[in-house]
C-alpha cells in the first residue's frame, strides 16, 4: 500500500491485488517502532499527520542485565536521531484512507493468484475475485506479498539462493489496555529474554522468551505477567501495571534473506524476500525502505533512466543485510540459549557492561538501531 500510495503521488497508475479481507489486515497487530527515516518518508508521503499527533517519540534505548543494571542510550545525543512508537496497523489505517481519497483500484480477497510473462516487456497478474477470473496487464509487478506469497517462488529455483537461521525459541507476547513503561525496554536475564514497548498511551505491547515448542495455551496473563516482572530490574518491575491481555501469540524467530530481489519485471519487498528477528526492529522499517527504493526507481525508469531497476535488487539487499546482521547480534546478546553456560551468560553480561563504558559502542549500537542513512 506504501509503495503504491508513493507511485500515485508520482502520477504512476497502479493496483494492489491484496489476499486478506480489508478487515483482515487492519485486525492484525504487528510491529511499532519506526526508525527516523521511516518517519520522514511517511512524512514526505503526506502520511504524518495521524503519526506526529498520537506516535511516541523515544529518545532512548534501554536495557537491562542481571535483574538490576540497567543501560539507557540517549540516541539524540549519541547519534542525533530519535525513533517513534507508531502501529503498523494506524499505518495500514492511514495507507487505506489515503488510497480512498486518492481513487486507488484495491482488490481484496483476490484467491488463486499467478503472475505471468514476468520476463517480457508486458508482465500479468491473474486472479479470481469470488469466482470470477481477471487479469491484469502491466510494465511491472512488486511482489509485496511476504514468505507465503506467490513472488518470490515465482523466480526460478537455480536462480534464487535462499539464507536462513532459526534460533531455538520463540516470543510469547500480549498487548493489554494499560499504561506502559515511561521507556522501550529490553531485557537480558537468566529467566531469559523480555521486552516492553508500547502502542499507545493506554495499549501496551510486552515480550517474553519461551521455548520454541511452547503453545498460547501454555501461556495464561497470570504466569505472563509473573514472568515478565521477574525478569526486570526493581525499579521498572514496580512502574509495570498489569491487566487483561486483549490479544496473545508465540512468534517464533528467524533470519531469512532470498537473493535476487528481482527477476524481469518483477521486483520483490518485505517479508516476500526477507525476514528478521524482531529484536531489532527492522521488519517493518526495512519493507519501507525497500519500497522508497523501488518507488524511486519506477519512477526514474518514467522518467527516461532504467539504471534505479537494474541496481535496485543489489541496493535493496545491502539495507537488508545490514539490518539481519544487527538483528543477530541483538539476539544473540539478549536472549537466554538452550544449553548456555554460566561462562556463556557472564559472556554476554560482560558485553553489556562494555556498552554501558564505552560511548564508542554505543554509537554503534544506536546508529544501527535508530536507522543508517538511505542510499540516495
């Protein structure tokens, strides 16, 4: 919806052909933390105004060790960025709205999609529509239709190399109607991992590490909460109130990357060729990114220069790299492992006491966290 909502602005025709119900998608809860340049880009795109009157600025990363350190980065002054606490779904709320006014061809429900001629000047999009078959003709097609869509395997198999790392646990996570932490908050602790973040000013969004063959039945808001509370330091344990959990669900984690990001006319973004971690943020920033460089790109080719869609695989997945591999590292730094060592945990607590002395690792950490420039 992004990337056709900026293609429309540039005087682009497009159509998003959408698998889910349009109630589907708004009822999902994804993620909330927006890089720097994330905001600018819905700003640029006339997208801020919701944003900027209800969004959370954040100023800071926090993490906390041991149950009782706690480490805050002040990304404004290390870095000179701040971040913003801002739903995907009031994204997806505002993509909507702005496609209705903009007279945008939106086709839901769309069932048995296959994509046609994707190497030819004149690449197709077929599709059935309760029970009716269209066809859409087109220069190109984005295949923004995440892991399980139909883009990414629709690039030949001995063309496509696929990475992959599944890490052994997972996150149960609930959003609950209260108050939360004045700060984002991560947490390393023996218990393992936790994390608290938030939506709103009355909708909070928290995290704990499972293991990765726990089921939602495993998980009542009881021992959520008991877990979450042991696993932060005092102080923030004390801030936390509790409630009724309102929505609930184990994800498990996985870095996933397929390359190329193109092949013909067709140009993959998000999940369809790539999949991070959670911990770092970056699932959502980096399908914006993706799509402000093909975006770009499109409309340079209109403009009379191809070079933006020929590079734009290899420019995508420079991004994209980048942020898997701060998505590691995070993970690994704060998450408890299966068969981890007293020696692998004072490793990693030791880490963390090098961050909080070292205004150089630091900077390292926020920089990447709060989004490295775009290539321009």
């Amino acid at each position: 919806m992004l990337l056709s909502h900026l293609l429309t602005r540039a005087g682009i025709e497009n159509i998003v052909i959408e698998r889910q119900s349009k109630a589907h998608v708004l009822d999902r809860i994804r993620a909330g933390v927006l890089e720097w340049g994330t905001v600018e880009t819905l700003r640029d795109a006339g997208l801020g105004d919701r944003m900027d009157a209800e969004g959370k600025v954040h100023e800071t990363i926090n993490i906390a060790w041991r149950g009782r350190e706690l480490l805050s980065i002040d990304t404004a002054d290390v870095v000179g960025k701040l971040m913003m606490a801002y739903g995907q779904t009031r994204i997806q709320e505002d993509l909507f709205d702005a496609a209705e006014a903009l007279g945008t061809t939106v086709f839901f429900d769309a069932q048995d999609v296959v994509l046609g001629d994707l190497t030819s000047d004149a690449p197709n999009v077929t599709f059935d529509i309760d029970g009716e078959s269209c066809r859409i003709d087109a220069d190109f097609v984005a295949g923004c239709d995440g892991f399980h869509g139909v883009s990414r395997v629709a690039i030949p198999e001995q063309l496509r190399t696929e990475y992959e790392k599944v890490y052994p646990f997972g996150w149960v996570g609930i959003m609950s109607e209260t108050p939360p932490l004045p700060i984002l908050l991560y947490a390393n602790h023996e218990r393992g991992f936790a994390l608290c973040s938030m939506r709103n000013p009355m909708l909070s969004r928290y995290y704990v590490q499972c293991p990765i063959d726990d089921q939602v039945e495993d998980w009542n808001d009881d021992r959520f909460w008991s877990e979450l509370i042991a696993r932060l330091p005092p102080v923030q344990a004390a801030q936390l109130v509790t409630g009724p959990s309102i929505e609930k669900s184990i994800a498990p984690l996985r870095s996933f990357v397929s390359e190329p990001m193109s092949y013909g006319r067709l140009f993959l973004a998000g999940d369809a060729a790539h999949i991070v971690p959670p911990t770092g943020a970056k699932g959502l920033n980096l399908a914006v990114s993706d799509v402000r460089y093909l975006s770009q790109a499109i409309v340079a080719h209109y403009a009379g220069d191809p070079s933006g869609l020929s590079d734009y695989s290899a420019k995508a997945l420079r991004r994209v790299w980048g942020a898997v591999r701060f998505s590691w590292w995070l993970t690994s730094l704060l998450h408890r492992f299966p068969h981890q060592s007293a020696f692998d945990q004072r490793a990693q607590e030791q880490e963390l006491f090098y961050l909080s002395s070292s205004r150089a690792a630091q900077t390292a950490l926020a920089e990447q966290y709060v989004g490295l420039p775009f290539e321009s």
